[in-house]
C-alpha cells in the first residue's frame, strides 16, 4: 500500500477543497465573531427586550444538532420559497451555531470583570461605552482569547459536515477520492493531516496573540549594595 498520493490531479483536489474550507471557516468566524460580540453584550444587560431573547438563542443553537440546522436552513428554506447556494446555508449554519457558544464566551470574560472596575469609571466621569471600550473589554479579551481560539478551531471541523449539503470541502473530496479510488486509508491520512495543520496554525496563532496582548513584565529593580540598604547608626 502506498501512503502517498502522488497524482497531481488528487493533490489539486485536496487543495481546492481545502481552500473552500478556509474561505467558509473565515467567514463564519467572521460572522460568528461579531454576533457574539454583540449577543454576550445583550445578555449581560438589565434590559429584559434584549437578555432573554439573547439567552433564547443561545440555549437553542447550543443544544440542537449543527447538521439537523444545516438541513434546515438548506431544504427547509427551499420549502419556504428561498433558495440560498449550499456555501451560503453552510456560512449562516455555522457562523450562527458558533455565535452561540462565542455568547457565553464573552459573557464569561465580561462577567469576570470584578463589578469595582466599572463603578471606578462611571464614578470618573466616563460613558458606560467607554467604561466597555477602555477598562472591561481590553481585560476580559486576554482572559477569553484561549477560549476564543478553541471555538475558531472547532468551528473548522465542524466545518467538514458543508459535505453533506453537496459543498465541495475538503472532506467531500476526502470522502470521495476514498470511495471512487478504493483507497479509504490514504484519503482519511491525507485529509486528517491538513485539518491538523489548519488548526495547529490557528493555535499558534492564538498563542501568538496572547503573547502580545499580555502586559509586560516588569524588570526587576538592581538591589542595593548591603552597606546602603539600612541606614548606620
């Protein structure tokens, strides 16, 4: 058995369908980005008209099955009159399944927040956008990024279920090749091996975010010679 799948057109195949990953991956995260942003916002407030519809979709695109919506949005809008492309339900499935767990991402990092820091910026005068923009969010985005990264890095595996709206991604022509070409275990190698790549670089790429968003580390100050710590008597 070859592990290898040296044929050019196979290789084209692969990238082609790794490309339209990545370009419904960011742009699902993209929308599912912003729409926590501004859903974790709604449920954090006392406004009722906006927390318990916020809450209401949360609780149900977390606890229904990202394929059964896929299916809903591709057969059950065609039923409604609507026919959207199969990339274009797979984008607005994903992004907002993904927005819904990015809420409570959010929430969880502004809700950390000790409730002191606010009060300290209202009391100075600035605007509770501002107390949002400069003091609560900037913190709670170094508390949540890890979480963030591992949302965007799910979110393109659960990119590969696109297959079965007839998306040509990168695990239909996975699922394809190893079926038309009778070699299952070279195929499912391959495939795993570029999700990995896709997702160790969005890891390291979130480290790397991290790593910059950290404050820095204050150097430590010179000590002073033992015959001027303490003042002579």
């Amino acid at each position: 058995m070859d592990p290898f799948l040296t044929d050019w057109s196979v290789q084209q195949a692969f990238l082609e369908g790794l490309l339209t990953t990545l370009k419904l991956s960011a742009m699902a995260a993209a929308m599912a980005l912003t729409l926590g942003f501004g859903m974790a916002f709604a449920r954090v407030s006392e406004q009722s008209w906006l927390k318990w519809p916020a809450g209401a979709y949360v609780e149900l695109f977390r606890n229904t099955p990202l394929l059964i919506q896929l299916y809903l949005y591709y057969r059950g809008l065609q039923s409604a009159g609507l026919s959207l492309s199969p990339e274009t339900c797979g984008v607005l499935a994903l992004s907002l399944y993904t927005g819904a767990y990015l809420t409570e991402v959010f929430r969880s990092g502004l809700l950390a927040i000790p409730q002191t820091q606010s009060e300290a910026g209202l009391s100075l005068g600035l605007s509770r956008f501002k107390v949002y923009r400069l003091i609560l969010v900037p913190q709670a985005m170094r508390l949540i990024l890890p979480a963030i990264g591992n949302q965007l890095i799910s979110l393109v595996k659960n990119s590969s279920l696109v297959a079965f709206i007839t998306v040509n991604d990168l695990f239909l022509v996975i699922y394809k090749g190893a079926v038309d070409q009778f070699k299952p275990v070279e195929y499912f190698l391959e495939g795993a091996a570029l999700y990995l790549s896709v997702s160790l670089s969005l890891s390291l790429g979130i480290k790397l975010i991290e790593k910059l968003m950290s404050p820095p580390t204050p150097k430590p100050q010179p000590a002073l010679p033992t015959d001027l710590a303490a003042p002579h008597g």
